[in-house]
C-alpha cells in the first residue's frame, strides 16, 4: 500500500486555531533549502516564489515534528499539539 494510500485512512479534526506557525518570515528568506518543503509527508509546508515566504497548510499535519527538525539552522518553527480533541486520529487497517 502507498503512503498517499494510508493517509486516506486516518480522520482529521480541524481547530480553527493553527497549531503550527513561522517564528520570524525573514528567517525563511536566508534559508536556502528549504528543508521544510521537503521532510514533511503531508506537504504541510510550501515555498511561494511570489510571495517569496513559506505557506503554512496546519490542516494537514501529521504531528509528527519532522519539520522542527528539518529547520535546525534557524529554529523557525513553532510547533505544539492541537487541543485536545482536534488534530489527527490514526486508523491502522
């Protein structure tokens, strides 16, 4: 079975308050790799070119702190569980 397949089996209760935030936007702008962009598996994070910043899509998160990781040079994620009840709910099956 594929990752994208599995995903389809877990339950997402969405809080209207964002779990997930970018501490300082400038700090993104002297990030050149973007490891963000890349770790998350639920493409949580994107660059936009345009708008030269990183895209927050908190709906989708995994809560698994890949990204406080991937962002060890700038240390520019701020990260914590959604409130009880909201967030992800895993179905094995």
């Amino acid at each position: 079975m594929r990752l994208e397949d599995k995903l389809f089996l877990n339950h997402y209760r969405v809080d209207s308050i964002p779990h997930i935030k970018i501490k300082d936007p400038e700090a993104c702008l002297k990030c050149e790799r973007h490891q963000c962009t890349v770790i998350c598996p639920a493409n949580v994070y994107k660059w936009d070119e345009g708008q030269r910043k990183i895209i927050v899509g908190w709906e989708n998160c995994l809560e698994m702190g890949a990204c406080m990781v991937a962002c060890n040079e700038f240390d520019n994620i701020d990260m914590v569980y959604p409130r009880g009840g909201y967030g992800i709910s895993y179905k094995y099956g």
